[in-house]
C-alpha cells in the first residue's frame, strides 16, 4: 500500500492476539538488593544497583558509560552497540 501497488491495506482490521505472560515479574525489596550487593565484588554490585533501582534490561546496563552518568540521571543510550561479549 505505501508503495501504491495495492489499493488498501487489506490486515487493517485485523487486530493482534494479546500475549500474556506466564510468570509474573516479582521485583526485589531494597532490603534483598542490598542484601544480594554485599555479596558481590564492587563492580559487580554498582551492576546489580543499577539494574535493581534504574530497571533497564541487561543489555541496556551493560552499554552504561560513565559519560551516560549525571548528577540525578541515567542515560541508556539504545543505538549503541555493546563492546563488551
């Protein structure tokens, strides 16, 4: 359609099927976050910190650089390619 070599766009009305979710996300109390980072080295628990209390995916917290750092914010830049394996 976009490339007028149809008229309409005959799944217009098609609606998608909605996905639920098998298990249900139970995030960690503070006191657990806490309790899991003195467990671990400290890059490893500053990793942990932030994917506990910022909440990006994985890949996202590993792409982090310092430059992505401010005072009061993170930035999760998701066009940047990790160079990490």
């Amino acid at each position: 359609m976009e490339w007028g070599r149809i008229p309409t766009n005959p799944v217009r009305d098609v609606r998608k099927p909605t996905v639920r979710r098998e298990r249900s996300v139970r995030p960690l109390s503070p006191e657990q976050v806490e309790a899991l980072r003195r467990e671990l080295d400290p890059v490893s628990a500053s990793y942990a910190g932030v994917l506990a209390y910022a909440g990006p995916r994985p890949g996202e917290g590993l792409r982090l650089l310092w430059r992505d750092v401010g005072e009061r914010t993170l930035l999760f830049d998701v066009t940047r390619r990790s160079t990490r394996t």
